[in-house]
C-alpha cells in the first residue's frame, strides 16, 4: 500500500478552470496530488476510444462521446440492499473533482467547471435539499476556497467565505438549522516553537472555527485554536518534516491540524488531528473538556483509543462517532470506523461499535455516516474506498477505485433537474445511419430518451425512443441532417429538450 504524509497528498496542487459548461473543453486539475507512483489526470477526451488516465482500481477514467467530463471507473459490489440514495464523492487526481454516483458506479453529476472540491454532500438550508462542497485550492495540508451551495437545479445560491479577512479550509463546511455554516481556516501566524525544538521565530499554521451567517456573511463564532491549546499538546514536531519545520512561511508548522467542527446546544465539538483530540469549546471560547489526547478528561479503554482522527460528530444519546485513522506514514495500525458511548458526567468512554473492513487503512481524511435506515457509510480518506456497513457493523456493500483518494464518502437521497439543457453528439455511420449519444449531467428523473431526426431544424421528427441506460445513452438512428433529444421521465413527459445540432 502506498503511504504518504497528508501534508504531501495535499499540499501544492491548484485550481485550473478552463471551461465552464458541461460539453465545454475543461483542462483537470485535482485539488490534491496523487500519491508517489499514482497516475496523473488527463486532459478529457470526447472520444470514448481516447487514452485515459488509471485510477487506484486500474481501470481506464470513464470518458464519454456527448461530453467532454471525465470520472474514474468506480467498481462497486454489493451484497443486500443498501439504504436508499446515490454517492457522492470527491475523487482526486481523476477527471471531476465533485462526483455523484449511483449504485452502479455510474456518474449521475460530475462537477463540469474542474475546480477542486472536497466534502460534497447534500445539506438542508431554508427548509430545503441542497447540494454543498467546499471549492478552492490545496495549500500545505489544508486549502483556501469558499463554500458552495447549489439548489436541486445545480444552480449557485449561496457561496460562504470566512470572515476576517481568513480564506474557508477544506476541512469543513456544516450547515446549522439556524441558517449558518460552520467553517475552517489556516492563517499562517509567527509562533516561538521552541517548546517543540523548533525556532523561536518560527512561522506555523494557526487554526480557526467560525460560524457564519450564511445570508449576510456575519461572523457569529470566531475561535483560534492557538488561544486555547497548547504546542506541547501536539504530536508533531518542526523536525518530523523538514518542509514544514517552521523556519519560514513557505515551510509553516502544522501543530493542531483542525478538521472538523460540530454543532452543539452548549458549544462545539473540535477534532485536532495532530492533537488526538477532540474538544468541546463552548460559546465563549472556553475548553470544557478534552476527549482522547495527552489531556484527555476521559477514561478511555485501549479498545476505543483514537489517533490522527477525523470528522468527529455529536450524536444523539451522548454517542461520538468518528474516523479514526490510527497509523501514519509507515507505523502500524489500522484505520476504523469508531462509534463511542461517552458519559460526560462520569467521565468515562465505552467502545459501542467499530466499522471496520477489508485493511482499509487511510492515513488521511475520511469519514463516518450515519444513514437514516440504521446502517453506517465509512469514506476511507487516502484510501480511495467507501464501505456501507449494516446496524451491527456488517460490510454489505462497498466502492473502490474512488480517484487516489477522496476526503468524505457519503449517501443521500437526491433529486434534481439541471437548469441546462441535455448533452447530445452523433457518429457517422455506413451512410444509412448515424450513432446518436445523449446525456444531461446531474439529471436523476430520466427515464428514456426521445431522438428527433430530420432535414430542417425546425421540423424534426421521432426516430427512436429509447431506455436510458447508466450515464451516457446511446443508439442508431437513420441518417439525417439534423438532430435533437428529450428527455422523458417514467410517465413520458419530457424533462427538457436538447439544442438542434448538424448530423
């Protein structure tokens, strides 16, 4: 298995747009890089028999004919039904950067733009189903973007920055029911490191927590890690890495690495990787306690005990789920899924369930979710996989092959109707006829296609009716000068209706 730092995974890729419509000649860039000896992203072809990049599955990225989007070839298996809804994932180094799958492995939305984005998944705002993500670019083991919310017609309503002049990290974007959205961010900060053997004019990553209104941008909550922990609680130190020893800006030492942030009636639940830690801060900014870590306040048995962790969250009946990553770059270990029963009263942690599959081991990011149904999704972070596990822990279905990696994995329900119109591309035939390809990017209530042929533009008729059949449909048609698509739903009716184009 190939291990790296997550600074390494992370650090120094862009954000490259060069397009922006479905169809439209996109240049790739991942926000992240691939691991050492990884293939890189291609520039997307429209020729489905072009050369393609290989994903960690080996299997060549999906390319299409009537779009020039690109995703890897997921595999999926599973064996019973799994809870209701579609995946959504963030693939790196792979064609799209934000991806929305069906059980197949088949794209439903493959984000058209190029940009980087981490942590899609659909959130609730003003009462409604909404699809978010963090966007920006990948800077030294975080990033610098906004959030992004967009309605079920992909549509743009919302874009969340971080308040204080602070660029939004990757990390986190959580909506609130009180119409806000809690955030990360990595200022770069002049720090004495020396209690850690580091310079005593050094340079490190401070972090912060905001909430932020997400109409009008005010910034409710603003808490900075460095005011209220301490370096020595850190298990980095400047000289584990010498491109981040903390001896100048471009070399900033990472000492707590927030990365994620819940929402809680009496405050906020912090998870500092570098730390082991998670903590809960309450409204002024005060620690009340600290769960795992050099300073734990909790007794935890060494069945529940936690490293590197990510995605901490506050269940219901004082459960704490979280990834835990437990190893990094070359220890041993292994990586889990952890659900923890904690009794704040007592003091005390009690192991409830542990998700585990198949070696997964993700030394970075990851995730744990709950599914409406009882059943548990499990992202793998840098190891490019995403387990469904039943109520009692049982893996029963599985998606590998996830780009080089993928910082959350999840599950929802969604449905959608694009504000664009269908996708559609034709190949010559032997004369008599012509090979017709339809898509419409992120549509999910698409039943069949309707393909319309004719000599004038203006007066085409029906030439084949057709089942769609996974992303991309397509089908021979008799030859003619022009053509268009609809898209029909289970009843027949049609959804939308493609430009003319010249066949």
């Amino acid at each position: 298995m190939i291990r790296v730092s997550r600074r390494h995974f992370i650090q120094g890729a862009g954000l490259a747009v060069v397009g922006a419509v479905a169809g439209a000649g996109v240049a790739r860039s991942s926000i992240f890089p691939l691991p050492p000896g990884a293939a890189a992203a291609s520039t997307p072809s429209a020729s489905p028999s072009a050369p393609a990049s290989a994903p960690a599955s080996g299997l060549p990225d999906r390319t299409f004919t009537s779009t020039k989007l690109t995703a890897p070839h997921v595999s999926i298996w599973n064996d019973r039904p799994t809870a209701p809804g579609l995946l959504f994932t963030g693939p790196m180094g792979h064609g799209t950067n934000g991806l929305i799958m069906d059980n197949s492995g088949a794209p439903v939305w493959m984000e058209p733009t190029g940009a980087g984005v981490t942590d899609l998944r659909v959130q609730t705002y003003r009462g409604r189903p909404v699809l978010t993500y963090w966007s920006g670019k990948g800077i030294g083991g975080h990033g610098e973007g906004v959030g992004v919310v967009r309605d079920t017609t992909y549509t743009t309503i919302a874009q969340v920055s971080a308040g204080g002049g602070l660029k939004a990290d990757l990390h986190e974007f959580t909506l609130t029911q009180a119409g806000t959205a809690l955030l990360t961010s990595y200022p770069t900060v002049r720090k004495d490191l020396t209690p850690l053997g580091g310079p005593a004019a050094g340079y490190m990553y401070d972090c912060h927590v905001q909430e932020v209104d997400i109409a009008s941008g005010t910034v409710v909550f603003d808490w900075t890690a460095s005011e209220h922990i301490g370096l020595t609680e850190s298990f980095v130190r400047p000289s584990d890495d010498p491109k981040a020893d903390g001896t100048t800006a471009d070399k900033a030492f990472d000492p707590f690495h927030v990365n994620s942030a819940d929402r809680r009636p009496d405050g906020y639940l912090i998870s500092a990787r570098h730390t082991h830690t998670a903590y809960l801060v309450d409204s002024a900014g005060d620690i009340r306690w600290r769960l795992g870590g050099m300073l734990s306040d909790f007794a935890i048995p060494a069945e529940a005990a936690f490293a590197w962790q990510h995605d901490v969250r506050q269940r219901p009946d004082g459960v704490v789920s979280m990834f835990d990553n437990h190893y990094k770059d070359g220890t041993t270990g292994t990586s889990r899924g952890l659900i923890l029963a904690v009794d704040e009263k007592a003091r005390t942690v009690a192991l409830k369930l542990v998700l585990s599959h198949g070696g997964h081991r993700g030394n970075a990011m990851g995730n744990v979710q709950f599914l409406d149904n009882g059943n548990y999704m499990v992202g793998w972070g840098s190891d490019p996989a995403a387990t469904e596990f039943a109520p009692d822990g049982t893996a029963i279905a599985e998606a590998t092959g996830i780009g080089g990696g993928c910082y959350r994995a999840y599950r929802y329900p969604w449905t959608a109707t694009p504000a664009t119109v269908p996708d559609l591309a034709v190949v010559t035939g032997n004369g008599s006829t012509m090979q017709a390809y339809a898509s419409w990017n992120g549509a999910t209530q698409v039943a069949s296609w309707r393909f319309l042929t004719g000599q004038d533009p203006d007066s085409l008729a029906e030439a084949a009716v057709v089942r769609k059949r996974g992303f991309e449909t397509n089908v021979a048609v008799p030859a003619a000068a022009h053509l268009a698509v609809e898209a029909l739903d289970a009843k027949g009716n049609v959804l939308a209706t493609s430009a003319v184009i010249p066949a």
